[in-house]
C-alpha cells in the first residue's frame, strides 16, 4: 500500500484535521513526522492512503485548514514531496 502524509506545523490543526477527515470516513492518524521533515518546521502530520489524498486536501481546504507539504511514501519505502 502506497502511504502518503500531510503535514502541519502544530498537532492542533493536525488533530482537526484527522477528526475531520475520518468524520468523512477518509481512514487517518496523526503521527510526529521524521526528523528531517521537523527540519522543515514540520512537526505533525497525517498518515493517510495516497489515493485519498484529492478528497482529504479537498476538504481540508473547505475548513480552512492549512497545511504545509504532502510526502508520497512508495513501495521502495523512499518519502518524495507530492505536488498538489
């Protein structure tokens, strides 16, 4: 399975993310992100499947929830930034 990750600079807006988004029955968690992602000024993000990455960035927006970058994990296991 193809993992992708939002990330936000504050685990509050990370956790109304997640509340938001499994309401809308997209499956989440929220998770610290790796260190050179918090090298960024990334310090949560949401663990999500790649797929429903349009739905859940969708409806982040009509929140007005703001995030920082989305990541694509692989089957090689490689993280890349995802331009959305």
């Amino acid at each position: 399975m193809m993992t992708d990750y939002i990330t936000f600079r504050s685990v509050t807006v990370a956790q109304r993310g997640e509340k938001i988004l499994n309401a809308a029955g997209i499956r989440c968690a929220v998770r610290r992100t790796p260190r050179w992602m918090e090298e960024q000024g990334c310090g949560y993000c949401i663990r999500l499947s790649g797929a429903e990455v349009p739905d859940a960035l969708a409806l982040l927006r009509k929140n007005q929830l703001s995030w920082r970058k989305v990541y694509h994990q692989g089957e090689n296991g490689v993280l890349e930034e995802r331009r959305v």
